[in-house]
C-alpha cells in the first residue's frame, strides 16, 4: 500500500488517492463487522424503494447490504474515489440483481443534484478528508427534504483486543499512533479529531443529530472471518513490522508472543479471548 502524503501533495489527509488501493484490507473489515452493520442497516429501518448514497464505499459490501434493503424499487450508489476499489466492488457485488451501481468520484464534489438521495450513508471515510464539514455540507445538499445523512466511525472509542498487560497495551497504542503522525505528518490532535463526529455534523448544520454506539464483541470460537480479521488485519497490518521501531527490544519480542501462531502464548488460542470494539453512529436529518 503506498499513500504517504509527501509523495502526493494531492492526496487526502490519509493519503487517499484516485491510483490508491487496500481492498484486501477493507474487504476483510467488512467482513468482519458484518453483522453489526447489517444491524445498523436495519436500524434504520430504510423504506423499500429509497435512493440512497454510500459515500466512500470501498469495496461495496456495505452498499449491497444497503441495496438488499432498499429492494429492486430502490436505487444505489456506491462511490469511491479509488479506481481500484470500484473494480473491487463491481467484481465481489454481482450489480445485476439490484439496482446497484459503483462509481468513480470525488465525494467532495459537486457531483449530484439536490434532493438526489433519501439517505446518504459514509462509513470510516470522512475522517479520511482534509475537510470534513465541507465535506458533510456537500453530501446533505444532495439529500432530499427529512432525508438522513448517516456518519458512522469505528474505534472512538479505545478498543480491547483481548486482556493483557496494561503497560505493554499502551506501548503498543503509543506506537501506532506514532507509526500514523510520523505517515501522514499529522499532529496529536489530528490523530483523534474524528472524535469530533457529532460536532462535525451539527458544523454542516444539521439541528437534529442522533448519536449511538454499536459494540462488537468476538469470544470463542472465533470464525474463520474473525481470525482472518485479528491475525491479518491487527496482528500483522497495526501490530507489524511497521511499529518495530516504535517499541523496546522487550515489547516487540511480548507483542511477538502473543501475536505468532507458533507461540505458546498465541493470544487467539486462548480459551479466554475477548475482543470489543466500536463502531459510532451519527444521524442527521435534513
Ligand atoms: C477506510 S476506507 C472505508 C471504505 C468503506 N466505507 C468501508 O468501510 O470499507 C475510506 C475510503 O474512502 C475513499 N475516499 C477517500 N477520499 C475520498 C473522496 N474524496 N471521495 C470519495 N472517496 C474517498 C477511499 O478510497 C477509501 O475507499
């Protein structure tokens, strides 16, 4: 994956470009939060035929669970900026069945006309942007009159991967948050503005914004989906290589034992692992 700003002066503040692509990683995610996202969907409780707008869709799943909703009166887009993910999303959706379609575009432009959607939906993306209440007023101008913006972040909240030493936790935390300030050249602030989701929202004016926070929890047994997310994505994505240098001799080699399959001390072997994460949920309607 490439993306580190002082490449590209025009990428987004995380480095989001139209040639950047991670579907692996985001196919894997979303896969894996699957059923909270499906709950959330259907919180909504979306009426069938509803036009709707997934801004900053990645590779789709989300918009066709979004599109399975709103049924074949309904009408989908999926928009990204990443070529690559719009391929990703065309081939893992088949488009045919539902009114579903991916394109390639820049939600930070004026691209729809207003009152186009019923409900605009983005998932882990505005914090992505430089500006993210320019951004928002964009995407409500494209929602019809009592139509919803729905701005949902993960991790708002410090997550539990599973029980262990406190300290060495927040060595590792320390280092991933150092591994993303040193990529992106973004200051302590920045690292946690996206905090910042319902006050962003009542920024880009919306007088009535409900907010709520879905906890996913994984026990034993984990499920394939589940283990592929811990080990690929946190194990050798957050915790690798990439924050080595980040951490002591000491830590590193703790992080290895509980982190290498061929370790006794493999934390998703363990009878007692318990991870809990979130993911924060802010409606606006218009
Ligand atoms: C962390 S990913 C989340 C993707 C998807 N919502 C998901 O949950 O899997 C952020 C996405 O925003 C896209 N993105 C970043 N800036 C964008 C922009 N200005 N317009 C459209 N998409 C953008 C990236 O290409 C990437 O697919």
């Amino acid at each position: 994956m490439d993306g580190d700003r002082q490449d590209r002066p025009d990428a987004t503040l995380l480095g989001d470009t139209p040639e950047r692509s991670y579907g692996d990683k985001l196919e894997r995610y979303e896969r894996f939060l699957e059923p909270e996202l499906r709950g959330i969907i259907a919180a909504l409780e979306i009426a069938p035929g509803a036009r709707i707008l997934d801004a900053g869709c990645g590779v789709g799943l989300v918009t066709r669970w979004l599109a399975e909703v709103a049924g074949r009166t309904g009408s989908v887009v999926g928009l990204d900026l990443s070529h690559g993910h719009i391929e990703a999303a065309e081939r893992l959706n088949g488009t045919r069945e539902l009114p579903l379609r991916y394109m390639q575009g820049d939600l930070t432009a004026t691209i729809f006309g207003p009152g186009t959607f019923d409900l605009v939906w983005t998932y882990n993306t505005i914090n992505h942007l430089d500006e993210p209440v320019a951004a928002l007023e964009t995407l409500a101008a494209t929602v019809v009159s009592g139509g919803r913006v729905v701005l949902i972040q993960d991790l708002l909240l410090p997550e539990m991967i599973f029980a262990w030493d406190e300290r060495l936790e927040q060595a590792v935390v320390q280092a991933c948050r150092a591994y993303y300030r040193d990529k992106y050249g973004l200051s302590h602030r920045q690292i946690t503005d996206q905090r910042n989701i319902y006050g962003w929202m009542l920024q880009a004016g919306f007088e009535q914004v409900a907010v709520k926070t879905v906890v996913s929890e994984r026990v034993q047994p984990l499920s394939q989906t589940d283990i592929d997310y811990f080990q690929h994505s946190v194990f050798e994505g957050h915790w690798g290589d990439r924050v080595r240098d980040y951490l002591d001799a000491a830590d590193w080699q703790a992080l290895q034992a509980l982190t290498d399959p061929e370790s006794d001390d493999y934390a998703l072997a363990r009878p007692d692992f318990h991870a809990i994460q979130t993911s924060t949920v802010a409606i606006g309607t218009m």
